[in-house]
C-alpha cells in the first residue's frame, strides 16, 4: 500500500509538472505568434468520432467529434490540421463541407487552429491550470500520508 501512494504522489506531481509547463510553454507561442498569425476561411473536410468512457461504474461513453479542416494558406497550396478541440455528440457543432474560420502561422511555429478564443487559448489555458491542480493532490497526498510513505 505505502508504495501505491508513494508511486502516485510521484506520478501526480510529474504529471502535473508537465501539464503546467507545455500549456505555458504554448501560451507564450501563442502569445509570440499573434503578430504573424494570418486569417483564411477552411471547410470541414471530416469529422473524426472519438468514443470516451465517462463513468467506468455505469459504462457510459460520450462521443466527440474533431473536425479535420482544409484550407488554403496566402503562399499558395492545401493545407488540412486536425482540430485540438471538438463537439460532444449531443452539440452536433460541426458538419462536413461546413465552411470555418482558420488561423495559421505562415513560419509554422504554431500549428493551425479554429479561429476562436477557445481554439487559441483553450487547450494550452487548460493544462496550465490542471497541472497545478495535480500538484496540489500531490502535496496534499504527501501531507496526508507521508508518514506513512517515507517510514522512520
């Protein structure tokens, strides 16, 4: 048991440590690439279906669904990205041949995302707020039963 604990103190604060550091880091890209980010107008070209377990006890599962976008950047050819952020299966937000507004970085130094705040911001915000969240269940963890862990 103590090396239960002992392993997921070490393994919530590892993970929240990397959590919290790629969301920032990719925050600062983003933040750095504002200035060079060019507007396009892309078409959903498919929608990718990802079933997620939601509770384990009830065996319910959620479906989302991530939009694969094509659109044509200022230096001419096709590019296409698969979005970071989707729909649930209820929102039905997304449709193939549905026309969607794109940022891209001309550099490549940011990948491609929908043009919203949450497409911007949302999934690097996110792991830089869950990751001290982990940290925290590991001290409090360590608080709790660090006697216990660590032995005399």
């Amino acid at each position: 048991m103590r090396f239960v604990v002992g392993l997921m103190m070490v393994g919530f604060f590892v993970s929240g440590v990397g959590l919290f550091l790629v969301g920032v880091v990719g925050i600062f890209r983003r933040l750095r690439a504002r200035g060079r980010l060019l507007r396009a107008e892309g078409e959903i070209v498919r929608i990718e279906k990802v079933q997620k377990c939601t509770d384990y006890d009830m065996g319910r599962t959620a479906e989302y669904h991530y939009p694969e976008i094509r659109f044509y950047p200022a230096c001419g050819g096709e590019a296409k990205f698969l979005s970071e952020i989707g729909a649930g299966s209820r929102a039905e937000r997304y449709a193939v041949g549905q026309r969607i507004g794109v940022v891209y970085d001309p550099e490549d130094k940011v990948p491609p995302m929908i043009d919203s705040w949450s497409g911007r911001w949302g999934p690097h915000l996110l792991k830089a707020i869950v990751g001290p969240m982990l940290i925290g269940v590991a001290v409090f963890l360590c608080f709790a039963f660090g006697e216990r862990v660590w032995g005399r």
